[in-house]
C-alpha cells in the first residue's frame, strides 16, 4: 500500500479529532457483537453495525446485510435512595445497506444521577439520529469511510425525586423538551492486511449540542478510538480498542481501553467475550460474554451480557442480523 496515502489517512484524521470530549454517549451503546467482545470492534466491524463504530468496516460487510437491535445498560446501586452516580443507557439501532452504501436508524436515551448545586437531579439525554454511510478506497486495502446523520435530540433534567433512584431515572426518562435538529457525521479509516487490522474512528465531528431549559446545553463532542484486530485462523478474532482522548460523563472522566474476541463453532454458533477498564478516573472493570445462533446461513441471532465491578453494573442486548 503506498506509505503516503495511508500516512496522509491517519494524519486528517488525527487532525479532526484533537479536541477534548464531553458526551453521554459513548462507543459502548450499540452492537451485540461489539459489547460481546468487550467494546474492541473499531478494526472488526464488518457488519451492519460498522455504521456507528467504524463507517469503514461497512467494506467488509456482506453486499446485503439487514441488522436490527436493542441494549440496555446501568450503573450503581439503583435500588437505594437517590444519590448522585446511577445511570441508565439504552439503544435501539438498525441498519441496511450493502458493502458500498447503507443507511442506519438509532434511538440513544442516557438517565444520570448529578451533583448539582441546589441537590441530586436526575438528567435525561435523547437522541434519534438516521444516518447514511460512503465509502471511498484510498489505497489497496486502505478504506476511508463516513456516517452522515440527521440527529434529532433533546435534554432535560428535574429535582431527583423517589424512593429509589431507579424511581428518579424513570421518571425523568418520561420528560419531554425542546428538540432541535442537528446535523453530524463520524469518520473511519480501516487497514486490512488479511490477518491484520488497524482502525482508527471519530465520532460527532459538528459537536452538535442540545438545549435544556434553564441549564447548560448537552453537547456531543468529538471521539476518537483506535483498535487493533488479529485474525490468526478461520473463524476467530482477537481484538484491543483504546480511546485515544478521556471522556467526561459527567461522573468523570474516562478513557477505555478494551479486549476482546470471538470464535465461530462451526457453521451455527459463535462464541465471544471481552473485558474493559477506563486507564483514567474510576477504572471499574466490567466483563462481557457473547452468543450467536445461527437461525439459518446468514441468519444470525446475537445475544450480550456484561457485569461490572459492582452489583449495579450490568447490561444485556439482543439483534437479528442477516447477510454476515
């Protein structure tokens, strides 16, 4: 591959994402497969869900792949009296497309537990964003691609009010708010090399943010991770992800860096599992294991379970995919 095509690749990247992050919505929200395998899936992605973790995976996906979703994931001890520290993440997502052009759907919904100076509020963060994935080679196995999304979304928050802070987040899961429309797009570079793979990929790219009446804006900055794939036989997959810029959830700050992989057992069943830890902030460490049934040749069922360090920390999804 020409060394100055892929240098000048990485490097207008690197450029678009040198700023620093504030989001709740982060890499780990969409995929079955990707939080199977612990959140290490920027160089894997090579189905439907390429769209969200690595628009240039999509070269790899099957010519007609149909992918559709939904996860759910929470932290701390909901069932105490409202504290600041409990979220709640859920996602549904679809995609279809081909190996060229695809278009995708995404509901994001994240609930927060907050300090704030008048008390705990509870937080709510909503998105809905359609987007429609390019591709364009730039060398031999040198793939640039990108996410083009309308984002509709709104934020909102309340005094925490219940007996439990799963009462609070549910409740301010039910508020309402001005909602605007955005419009943003991610980047991603892969390079496959057969038995090995490197991405690179950047999300919200506009920083698009989101009003809250008498508050400050929720704003979608810019991401950036990096990953690793080695593909030493037919079937399995080892990978590393690592966040390249920490990430401020508002609990603090973070910066994941993610193992994991994934075998094919035979032609009807895959097998994979990860674990995950942020090398900045709270560093709990949260494991994940991953199951595929084959319904029929290229009909995939896709099942997820993570725990983290504490009892509150868990999360589980399941997605129909067909062509991979």
């Amino acid at each position: 591959m020409p060394r100055l095509a892929l240098m000048g690749a990485f490097g207008v990247i690197t450029c678009l994402a040198a700023s620093p992050a504030l989001a709740q919505q982060v890499f780990e929200s969409v995929g079955s497969r990707a939080l199977g395998m612990g959140g290490a899936f920027v160089a894997v992605a090579d189905d439907g869900t390429a769209a969200f973790w690595n628009p240039a995976g999509m070269a790899l996906s099957p010519r007609g792949n149909l992918t559709v979703e939904w996860t759910r994931f929470q932290t701390g001890n909901q069932d105490q009296p409202p504290a600041p520290g409990p979220t709640t993440r859920t996602a549904s997502f679809a995609t279809f497309g081909s190996s060229n052009f695809s278009l995708s759907y995404a509901s994001l919904q994240g609930t927060d537990l907050v300090t704030t100076p008048v008390g705990t509020m509870a937080e709510l963060l909503k998105t809905t964003q359609y987007g429609a994935t390019v591709l364009q080679a730039v060398a031999p196995g040198v793939i640039l691609g990108s996410t083009l999304k309308l984002v509709r979304g709104f934020a909102a928050s309340e005094a925490a009010v219940g007996t439990t802070g799963s009462n609070a987040l549910s409740q301010v899961s039910s508020l309402q708010g001005q909602t605007v429309t955005r419009f943003d797009f991610d980047v991603g570079l892969l390079v496959d090399m057969k038995q090995i793979r490197l991405g690179l990929a950047v999300k919200n790219l506009e920083e698009p943010s989101f009003p809250e009446p008498g508050g400050t804006p929720f704003t979608l900055h810019r991401q950036v991770r990096a990953g690793l794939a080695v593909l030493p036989t037919s079937g399995m997959t080892l990978a590393l992800d690592l966040d390249l810029e920490a990430i401020d959830l508002r609990g603090g700050l973070r910066r994941m860096i993610a193992f994991g992989g994934e075998d094919r057992l035979g032609s009807r069943f895959a097998l994979r599992g990860g674990l995950r830890w942020s090398v900045t902030g709270d560093r709990q460490l949260v494991g994940s294991a991953g199951l595929s049934v084959a319904l029929r040749p290229g009909a995939w069922i896709d099942g997820h379970y993570t725990q983290g360090g504490l009892d509150g920390d868990r999360g589980f999804g399941i997605a129909f995919r067909v062509g991979s």
